[in-house]
C-alpha cells in the first residue's frame, strides 16, 4: 500500500504517497480553474493558461482558452476514481 488517505475524527490528516498526492494537486487545480473560471487571479504563476495546462497533465487532454467548465468536469472526475481507488485509513 503505497498510498492511502488518512482519516482522524471527522476529516482528512494525511494524504500519503505519491498517488493521495496527486489527487490533493487536483482538488487544488480544480479549485484555481473556478475561481479563474470567475475572473479571480490567484498568483502570478497561476494563470487561466497554466492552470489548464495542469488540468490536462491530471487528465490526459489538452484545453483551449476559455474550457474551464470541461476542465474542470474532467479532473472532477479523475478525483472521483481516484477517491474510489486509494484506500482509507482511519486512526481513532
């Protein structure tokens, strides 16, 4: 088991290994492309170009300007098959 998702009491304590790693990224691209999807600029790095580079480097597909509502249904998706994948440890 090298990655799994840590759980005490009621949230999230660790995600572990490389693959809970990479689904933490993509909560944290899905979350950057709707709030650039409403006109907010995060950081200099982050730019709507950027950030759907990185959403197809999470899914496989490359985007064009302005295809934030399918990027974003896309990497929702890869997090759900990735939640569905790693297992879940609880530590009570």
């Amino acid at each position: 088991m090298d990655s799994y998702i840590a759980i005490r009491g009621e949230g999230v304590t660790a995600y572990v290994g490389p693959d809970a790693t990479r689904l933490l990224h993509a909560f944290a691209v899905k979350h950057a492309l709707k709030a650039i999807k409403h006109g907010m600029r995060l950081t200099r790095t982050a730019t709507p170009k950027t950030s759907l580079e990185r959403a197809g480097k999470i899914t496989g597909k490359v985007y064009k300007r302005g295809q934030y509502d399918q990027a974003i249904a896309d990497v929702d998706q890869w997090i759900y098959a990735m939640q569905a994948a790693l297992p879940v440890i609880t530590n009570d």
